[in-house]
C-alpha cells in the first residue's frame, strides 16, 4: 500500500494534535473540521481502508470502534456522535489509510450528502 500523510503522523514526521496512543492505534483531531468535534482513530498498522481488512483485524477493527467510544467519553460529549469509515471513492475517502471518524459538537444529518 502506498505510504500516506498517516503514515508520517504516526512517525511522528507531522505534527497532529494526539488525544488517545497505544501500541494500535492513534487517535487526533482532523485538520479540515466537518463539525465542532472531529477525530480520526486510525491503526498503526498500515491498511488501505474497510475493504482491505483481513480475518484476524477483528480484534483491530473492534480496537478502533471502542477507542471512538472511549475520545468521545473523554472530550465530554453528551450529547451523541456518529462514526463513519468512508470506504473507496464513492464513500468519500480521500486518504488511503483506515480511519474512523468521530463527528460530534451539532445536529447531523441524515442521510449523509
Ligand atoms: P476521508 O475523506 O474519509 O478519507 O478523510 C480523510 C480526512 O483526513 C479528512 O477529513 C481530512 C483529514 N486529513 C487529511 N490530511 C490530514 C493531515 O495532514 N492532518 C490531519 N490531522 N488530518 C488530515
């Protein structure tokens, strides 16, 4: 899989405003905001998106979902979130590295755009 900009925020050759690392996965606010709080949760191990996870990434996959969970009890959101993964072109992904997002802080609707 080609490197992408993840692969230097988890090198730590670009700077990312970090709210949750273990020996996973890296969590830090997205730099182009699509709500009052927006994070991505994304594995160190290099994986293009949903498409590309393999049996034995359950427990990875399942990492990534509970790490969400567990920004959002952290950043004291109360108010509800919504998690999405964009898979491949038509799902809006533009950077080819697994994340999640976590969107919360406003209303958001449905169904998305
Ligand atoms: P997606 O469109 O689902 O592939 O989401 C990729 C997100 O990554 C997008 O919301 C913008 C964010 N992003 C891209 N480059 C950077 C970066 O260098 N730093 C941070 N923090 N976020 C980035």
């Amino acid at each position: 899989m080609p490197e992408t900009v993840f692969a230097k925020i988890i090198r730590g050759e670009i700077p990312a405003r970090i709210v949750h690392e273990d020996e996973r996965c890296l969590a830090f606010h997205d730099v182009q905001p699509q709500a009052p709080v927006h994070v991505l949760v994304i594995p160190k191990k290099p994986v293009e998106n949903v498409a590309a996870l393999e049996g034995g990434d359950e427990a990875l996959a399942g990492h990534l979902v509970l790490v969400a969970a567990e920004v959002a009890r952290a950043l004291g959101i109360t108010d509800g979130y919504r998690l999405v993964f964009n898979c491949g072109r038509d799902g809006g992904q533009s950077v080819d590295h697994l994340h999640l997002h976590l969107l919360a802080g406003r209303r958001l609707g449905w169904p998305p755009g």
